[in-house]
C-alpha cells in the first residue's frame, strides 16, 4: 500500500468571494476555472484545474487564512508571474533558497499563503 499522487488541494476562502478567487487563480495564475458538480455548487466556492494541477477553494464559515501551510505550484517563468502579481498589487516575499528551485510566495487575496517556484 502507498500514496501515488495528489489528487487535488483545497484551501479555504469566505463566502461570497468568488470572483476575487477568479481574479486570482484563473486571471493572475492561469489556473482555469472548471465546473463543480452539481451536487457540491452550492456550497459555494470555486474549483481551478489544468492538467494534473487541481486546486479547490471552498467556503469555510469562521474563516481563517492559511499563513504557514501552502501549496507549492510550479511555473516556467517565475519572473514574469511574480511581475503580473505585483502589477496586480500583491505583495512578494523571498524565503530561503532551495536548491534546484528559484521561488517566491504570494498570499491570495484571502491571505492564503502561496508558493510559487521555478526549476533551475
């Protein structure tokens, strides 16, 4: 028995946030919106997915941002990303190099906190 894979990610947002989760995820990333299933749309939230890449959003009463716990997406071009953000008015914040990797992080506009990285 092994795990294999990811199979999506979700992270929280507050109600009645959609379309800045949009802006956000589909407008800035360019991570594609998808249809949720009928039987969960009215949960509110958004789903984004492009190929093995699934991140979820969904709503969370009482909702606290994530500010440690991340997910980490990779991107081709780190530097153009990061100048599309900051165009946007997100603020971008280096850590600690990692080999292989140039990364930065982002917090959605929820306050999630979101790694971006770019293999050398």
């Amino acid at each position: 028995m092994a795990i294999t894979g990811i199979e999506h990610i979700q992270l929280a947002m507050p109600a009645g946030e959609e379309q800045a989760a949009r802006a956000f995820y589909d407008g800035l990333l360019g991570i594609p919106e998808v249809p949720k299933p009928a039987s969960l749309a009215g949960r509110g939230g958004c789903w984004f997915e492009t190929g093995s890449v699934r991140l979820h959003l969904g709503v969370e009463q009482n909702f606290s941002p994530a500010k440690k716990a991340h997910p980490a997406l990779l991107t081709d071009n780190l530097a153009a990303l990061v100048h599309a953000l900051e165009a946007a008015g997100y603020a971008i914040a280096e850590d600690q190099p990692l080999e292989k990797y140039d990364r930065r992080f982002v917090h959605d506009p929820f306050g999630n906190r979101i790694e971006l990285m770019q293999p050398r």
